[in-house]
C-alpha cells in the first residue's frame, strides 16, 4: 500500500512540476478505453496474461518503471465493470481509467 502512495505521488508530483506555469493549465482528464493495472509482485507474466485473457483486456503496453500494466477493455465492456473485476482478484495489487490529460496554452 505505501509502494502504490509513493507511486501516486510521484506521479502527481512530475504532473505538477511539468505543468507549473500558469501559462500551461491541466484540462479536466477523460476517461479513454484503457485501464492501468498493477499486479502483485509475486504473480508471474503467464498468469498475468491469463487473467487478461479472461478478462477480454487487450494489452498496450507495460510501463517498466512503475510495473504496471495498460491495457485496451472490450467496446461491449463497462470500463467500471472491468476495473471491479480486476480488483476483486487477489494478483491486483490495484486498477483504475486510464486518463487523458491534456495540456494547452491559454494565449
């Protein structure tokens, strides 16, 4: 629990650097058709991919340097059906929308 608060705060820390200026203000985030996934540790890559398959989730990516898992949700899916569905396995460490976050210039 205290690795996922020190991830989230890093995040929230490089957003805030990065869009400091006043110039540059954060739009309001939106939900896209993809999730973030974070497994536990101990859960091997086969697993992984089974639960995935299982699920319908097709993978996007993995982001090495905070382990964790993107991946697209079927267009049939309700993305918070998906995200409870994940959480409620014991392998997730945790689940959640994956945002767009755009930045724009407001001159």
């Amino acid at each position: 629990m205290i690795r996922i608060l020190k991830i989230w705060a890093l995040m929230f820390l490089l957003l805030t650097v990065t869009c400091h200026d006043e110039k540059v203000p954060i739009q309001q985030g939106e939900k896209t058709d993809q999730i973030i996934v974070k497994f536990d540790a101990k859960t091997q890559r086969s697993e992984i991919d089974s639960i995935a398959d299982e699920l319908g989730l097709t993978f996007v990516k993995k982001i090495p340097e905070l382990d964790l898992f993107v991946y697209r949700i079927p267009n049939s899916s309700n993305i918070h059906t998906i995200i409870d569905s994940c959480r409620s396995l014991p392998e997730v460490g945790y689940a959640e929308p994956d945002y767009r976050v755009r930045t724009f210039d407001s001159e």
